[in-house]
C-alpha cells in the first residue's frame, strides 16, 4: 500500500459498462484508490443508448476524479469488435502499454429480461439479444484487452454478475447469462494462471443502483422509505460496497488465491472490512438464510 493511503496509485484499470450501478460504484472506488480508470459505454454526453436513461460516462469520470483517481470517458460500444480494439490501443498508448484492472460490467439487459413467461413463451430474438449484451461484450472486451496484461505478466480481471452460486435466476436467459459470465471467470482464470493474473466473477448483494431507487420511487438520500414497499429492501446495499470490494481484491498482493472463484459483498467485507456509504455491512447472504430460505429455499454453496 502506498504510503498516502491510495493503494492503487499508479494502476490503471478499464471498467467496462461504468456508465451507472455497480460498474460505477467500481469505477470510483478504484478511483478513490488512486487508480487511473477508463470508464466505457455507450450512454455519453454526446446521446444517450437505447436504454434512454440519464446517466454518462463523462458524470462517472468527474465522479472518478472527485474521489481522488483519475477517470477517462470513452464511448464504447462493446458489441462491437472495432470499438473495443480502439479503446484498447488508445488505453496502450496513453498508459506504455499498462492495464492493471479489467472489469467487466457490461449488462443492459433489464428490459430485456422476461420474468413472467418460460423459455418456449419467451421471444427468442429478445432472449438472444440479452445473452449478446451481457456476455458477448465481455467475451470480446477480454479478448483484446487481456493481452495488455499477459504482456506485463500482471493483473486482476473482474466479471460482474449475479448471485455466486448454482441456484436458477428466476428467468431462462437472465439465468444463463449471469451463469456464464462467472464461467468466463472461470476459464480466464486457467488460462491466466500461469501469466500471474487474477481471474475472479463477483456479485453484490440487493443492489441500490439508480434504477433500483427509481422502481421504489426514492432517492439515495431517503431509500429507507422504500423499505415499506419491501422490507428486504432494508438489507440492500450501494454501488460503493460493491466498488470497495473489487478495490480490496486489486488491492491485495495475494489474490491469485482467490482466482477462478465467484466471490461476494458479502463474503469480501469480513476478510477486507470495508464498509458500505454509510458505514454500514449488509450481508444478503444472512438476511436470506434467517427470512427468506424458508420460502425460498438455500441461497446455495458458492461455486
């Protein structure tokens, strides 16, 4: 750790999809770790995607630099392979080369999520689309920026998902592409072994992300009255605890130990002792096991 206390002085990392929720949560606390952090989407000042929410870029990078880093907005679009190969060479010629921290946080696949309906009711072409937003995007942003750090023979990959366990998602291609992306962990993880880079899926808890705030019509400031709509909602948790628990693993000289496995809030803030916000540590893991396995049955073993 450097001695001011910003243990990723000196880093660089990408945070693919860093536009809003986790990914910006990420993104600025690995700003507020020192990081250098190129924060990519394809909602920018210049016009919004297609999910038309309000959100840029550009608002994640000053917040990056507010909190102590330095953020870089790049327009991306990571579907497409161009794109990505640009922003990968722009980031290897602004930074000789380096990239400490991957993160791949692309998702946008809420409206295209079907809750209500089985597989052979859904809309194929809609179920198909989400599996391209949330896992091709990664599968191509690894694939041209892994070799920045198998050249450097460093670094730590980040694949967001949600939930760390085996358990069915609730809907049939929601379900698969959340269970892919901690496969792409997984894989990434034995190839990069013997590079000395860190491979790891990661997922948070009830996550606050701005559109969580807008479905119970709350601000970050009063979210609490929310809580009457849901009491789970009591135990959910920020973008920041989720950004604090990928700084602790970039942070941490040892977390080849932890490579190839999926990983949670949860589990991170008793080994590291980061706090939410707040100051607070949400644990859904044993909010579940106390209200909601009777109903629901186990969370599941982490995979």
């Amino acid at each position: 750790m450097t001695t001011d206390g910003r243990p990723l002085a000196g880093k660089v990392a990408l945070v693919a999809g860093g536009t809003r929720g986790g990914g910006r949560g990420i993104a600025m606390e690995l700003g507020a770790a020192g990081a250098t952090v190129y924060v990519t989407g394809r909602s920018s000042a210049a016009g919004r995607s297609d999910l038309d929410r309000p959100e840029t870029i550009e608002e994640t990078a000053e917040r990056v630099t507010a909190a102590g880093g330095l953020g870089v907005p790049v327009r991306t679009d990571h579907s497409r392979p161009d794109e990505v190969r640009a922003l990968v060479e722009r980031i290897a010629a602004e930074q000789d080369g380096r990239l400490d921290v991957l993160v791949n946080s692309v998702w946008g696949g809420d409206p295209l999520t079907d809750w209500a309906n089985p597989l052979w009711e859904q809309d194929l072409e809609t179920g198909l689309r989400l599996v391209r937003q949330a896992v091709e995007t990664h599968v191509i942003t690894s694939r041209y920026a892994l070799p920045l750090m198998v050249s450097r023979k460093s670094g730590l990959v980040v694949e967001v998902t949600d939930g760390n366990t085996a358990r069915y998602r609730g809907s049939f291609f929601y379900d698969l592409a959340k269970s892919a992306v901690i496969r792409l962990a997984v894989a990434q993880a034995a190839e990069l072994r013997p590079h000395g880079i860190a491979a790891v899926a990661i997922t948070p808890g009830f996550l606050r992300s701005e559109a969580m705030l807008e479905h119970f019509g709350v601000t970050e400031s009063n979210w609490r009255d929310g809580v009457a709509q849901d009491p789970d909602f009591a135990h959910s948790e920020t973008p920041a605890y989720l950004g604090r628990a990928v700084a602790a693993l970039a942070a941490d000289p040892h977390v080849m130990a932890k490579t190839g496995r999926a990983l949670a809030t949860w589990g991170l803030y008793r080994e590291y002792g980061f706090t939410d916000a707040d100051g607070t540590q949400p644990d859904f893991a044993a909010h579940w096991a106390e209200n909601l396995e009777e109903r629901y049955g186990p969370l599941g073993d982490p995979l």
